[in-house]
C-alpha cells in the first residue's frame, strides 16, 4: 500500500478470531491475532506514518494519521460464552487509552478504538445467532435493542477518521454511537492552560490620529451605496470603562443590506438616521479609560468586536463588550466572528449537534446551503470534526473544489447537478440537520427531505435580502406550500437562528474557534479579492452580494 500510494492515512485494525473449541491453542490463537496483531499493526502504522509530512486535507491539524483498533462491546462487559474473545477486546481497548498520548505526541497519530455490538452480517454476529442462548445473549449485550446493522459500524468508523480523539472509544450500538468514559475526572491541568491564554500585545503602537473615518447610513436601502456616506470627524476620547479599538479589519456580511434598511431596528430606524453600519471587526486598543484599565485592559490588547458601527478606522467599545481575539487581529481572526459564531452557536444551540459518541450521539447527516460562503465554511468544518457526514451546497466549480477541500463529504453544484433529484437518489432516508441560509427556492428543496425527527435550522434567506427596502414590515414574506404538512409527517423541526440573541455565549465559542485554529484543524476560507480602506467597504459588499465572493469577505 505504501509502495503503490506513497503513504497512509488512516489503519483499520480489524484482526479478531474468538474462541473456537474453547482449547489452549484456541484461546492462545485468540490473543495472538485479537491482541497481538492489533498491537503489531498499530507501531507497523506509526512507523509508515511518522515518515510522512502532516497531509494537507481538512481537519488534519499537524496529525499524520488515524489507527482505528476495532474492539468490542465484548470488552466492556461480560461475555460468558466467549471468555477469552472478551478479554482480549478489554485488553484492546486499554492499549488504544494507554498508547494514544505518546504515539500523538511522538508521531503525530491519532489512535482510537471502535467498539461494537453483535452486528449483522460478520463473522461474530453470525456465530451468535448460532448459539443456542444467542438470543438472550443479544438482548443483554445490546440491553435490548438487538443487533446492529454493519452501515451504523462503517458510520463510526467515518465518525472517527474525521473526528476521533486520541484514546477515544465509540461504543455501536443500534440507533447510537457512544464514547465509552471510564473517569469523570476533570482535566486539571488542561483547564489551567486555558485559562492561560492571554491575547497578544502590539507594540510598538502607530501615532493616533486626529481625525477618525466613518461609513454612515443616511438612507434606508437595500443598495448598500446609495444608503452610506464616508464621513471624517475628530477622534472620540475615552473616560471611565471605554475602550477605544483600532479597526485592522472589518468582515462583510449579507446582513450588512438589511442593516442599511433599518429592518433591524423596525418602524423606529428612520428617526435613528445617521448610524454608523458595520458589525465585526478585529484590532487593537488604542486608548482606554481608567476603569477599563482597572478592569485589566490594556493598550495594544488585540480585541475582537461584535457592535454596530464597525465600518470606521476606530471606535469606542464598553470594555465588558469586548470580545476575545487570542491571535495577531489577521482576516482569519475576524472570520470567526460574525460567520464563526453563528455555525459553532447554530450546530450546538439550536440543532443540538454535539460530537459523534457523546451522551449517545450517533453519525447523522448534515446538509449545508451556500456553503463555500463565510458561514457555510465553518459549518461544513465544524460538522465533520464531531464526526458526522457533511453534504454542501454551492454555486460553481471553484466553490466545489473549496468544499472538497474543506473536508465536504458530497459537493452538489446545483448549476451542474439538482439538488432535489441528488437528496432523492443518496439520502434516501433523510438528512438529520440543514443549515440553511438562502430561502426561496433552495429552502422548499431542501426541506423536502428532512428526515423524520430532524432540524432545519434557518440563519438567513441571502435570495431575498435585496430590493425589498424599508423597516421589517417591508420585508417580503416567503410562501412554502406544504411546509407544515412535511414538518407534521416527519416529527421534524424548523428553528430560526439569530446571532445577536445569543451574546451570553460568544466568548466560550469563541475561544474555542480560536483554539481549533492555533491547532491546524480549522481553516478560515477568505476570499480572492482584497480590499484595502474603510473606502472600500461599498465595493466588498457589492462583490459579497453578487455571489462572486467564496470564503470571507474583509477589508484591511
């Protein structure tokens, strides 16, 4: 295999006879191949992968491959009919926990283990339903739910070759995968690194101007450039617990027409006229007021900001508002803000997505519209690193091969393929949670095959945002004939998702998204064109606007 495809990424350890006659050669054959070869397999794994640089495919973080040691339920608790089968299995399970530290650490191996129930179709499932007790055997080992199919076993292999811990095992089981603790005991140490981490500190700092540049919205439209006027007036000055941040990037956001519109200040956004537009950025403080400085800020802190008026090269922030930037205030940086909370909060918060085997999580299904977009991005990355398989949608090949790349497990390009007829023909059962962000048309295909039980959860509807001016009662209302039938035959569920109600948890998010890219597993996507000068923000909106735009758009 190496020789024929220069390296390998992920070892599936399989070996597993059981305990035949019930002979010593029996049972001595037993650890040999169950154990033995598992044991031989995984350093046989490391030594090829050790040699190899970190691959540069999605998730990878610096990690040089996976070794799955396939165990049992079997380990995990009793089996009076195959003794030394059962033991051998624990004995796996405690050499994938005892061995995963050092083999990350020295080789860049992630080593996980799988362990599951009596399943259909293999070797050991057949022996049971042999077995003259093979159905009570069955219900005690599965607690009653039976046998599990081979396609809920390949799932968790999926599960952790995208997104396995190192010494994790996921238990298969019918209808769940779990990770299987062993301790609750809490990481000590882990927690006091986090803890740790402390923003970066720019210095030297750069003069502070006089003057201060501001977009203002002078009139409610949908057309970004008739609404904002660029305007200049004299630097703000700082008391008490305000900060003054230094803008080194802006995000643009398809929200950013609605603001011009006012919609989100319904019926009073004209008597609100001027306002500053803009909502994220990153920089550093310039200048803090002597509270804030109390507070533990200080000058040339690097900061993240989530508050309207964030298109201007300066502005003054509550220091209780602002907001955790734990790398240099780069494009990346900013990525994470409006478009990387609102998939992290949405996947959590409101589908309840959580890491394949945690408290019962099996592999589900997850469907992305406008997904090589600013937050579609973070949603595909983030669903695969729990473990669950990924179908993104987008517009054109380039966006394709971004999604491939960004770890998409099925790209559907609906100018190439229909997204209804690809739902219809490869997920015949369903696709548990979609992230949808387009409305109109998009939104009536998709829901169409939600499965049974399952979440659509809508961040936005970008088909409809322009042209339709004025406050929220302007807003053109969307039709979906059938849309409460579908959701009253499935059990399914249609939640919406707005970022600003869900202020309370940003930052535990957030430093979590900061984490996920000091470690390699997660890449922000920008997008091609540069733009330079709060000038330049009406010509980033326009290119966001268009659908020209893949990865995050930002302005330096």
């Amino acid at each position: 295999h190496v020789s024929r495809y220069g390296g390998v990424d992920v070892v599936v350890n399989n070996a597993g006879v059981g305990d035949g006659d019930g002979s010593v050669a029996a049972g001595d054959l037993a650890v040999r191949v169950n154990l033995g070869a598992v044991i031989a397999g995984t350093k046989l794994a490391e030594r090829h992968m050790a040699r190899q640089p970190a691959p540069a495919c999605p998730n990878a973080s610096g990690r040089r491959g996976t070794v799955i040691n396939v165990a049992s339920t079997g380990g995990l608790w009793p089996m009076p009919h195959a003794p030394v089968y059962a033991a051998t299995k624990a004995a796996v399970l405690m050499f994938t926990r005892s061995a995963a530290p050092a083999l990350l650490a020295s080789s860049g191996v992630v080593c996980c283990a799988l362990a599951p129930t009596y399943t259909q179709n293999t070797g050991m499932g057949d022996v049971i339903a042999a077995h003259p007790d093979g159905a009570a055997l069955v219900r005690e080992a599965t607690r009653g739910a039976g046998l599990a199919k081979l396609s809920h076993v390949v799932d968790g292999v999926e599960a952790l070759v995208d997104g396995g811990q190192p010494g994790q095992a996921l238990v298969c089981v019918p209808g769940q995968h779990l990770t299987w603790h062993w301790s609750a005991r809490k990481d000590k140490a882990a927690k006091r690194s986090e803890r740790a981490l402390a923003p970066p500190l720019l210095a030297p700092l750069p003069p502070l101007p006089a003057t201060r540049r501001v977009l203002m919205v002078r009139r409610l439209t949908t057309d970004f450039a008739n609404a904002v006027e660029l305007v200049e007036e004299p630097m703000p000055a700082v008391s008490g617990t305000e900060v003054l941040v230094a803008r080194c990037h802006v995000g643009v956001n398809a929200s950013d027409v609605n603001f011009t519109a006012g919609r989100y200040f319904g019926k009073k956004a004209a008597e609100m006229l001027p306002f500053p537009a803009g909502l994220e950025s990153v920089g550093y403080v310039a200048a803090a007021g002597e509270g804030a400085l109390e507070a533990g800020i200080r000058v040339g802190q690097c900061v993240s900001t989530l508050e309207y008026g964030a298109f201007s090269t300066h502005g003054v922030v509550e220091c209780a508002r602002l907001l955790p930037c734990l790398a240099p205030p780069t494009p990346e940086a900013l990525g994470l803000l409006t478009s990387g909370l609102t998939a992290s909060l949405a996947l959590e918060r409101s589908a309840g997505l959580r890491r394949v085997g945690e408290r019962g999580e099996r592999r589900k299904k997850v469907l992305v519209t406008a997904a090589a977009g600013g937050t579609g991005q973070f949603a595909v990355q983030l669903a695969r690193l729990l473990g669950h398989e990924v179908v993104a949608t987008c517009g054109s090949a380039a966006k394709a091969r971004l999604l491939a790349e960004l770890g998409a497990h099925r790209v559907i390009n609906y100018k190439v393929e229909s997204v209804g007829e690809v739902l219809k023909r490869e997920y015949r059962e369903g696709i548990d949670v979609i992230f949808e962000s387009v409305g109109g048309d998009m939104f009536d295909t998709v829901t169409r095959h939600v499965a049974p039980g399952g979440t659509v959860i809508v961040i936005g509807m970008m088909s409809a945002y322009q042209g339709a001016g004025g406050d929220a009662g302007g807003w053109p209302l969307s039709s979906h004939a059938g849309l409460t039938e579908r959701l009253l035959w499935t059990g399914a569920k249609c939640v919406g998702f707005f970022l600003l109600q869900h202020a309370a948890h940003y930052k535990r998010h957030l430093s979590q998204l900061h984490a996920l890219l000091g470690s390699g597993a997660l890449r922000v996507a920008t997008d091609s064109e540069r733009f330079d000068g709060i000038e330049s923000v009406v010509a980033a909106v326009e290119r966001l606007q268009s659908g020209r735009s893949a990865g995050k758009v930002t302005v330096q």
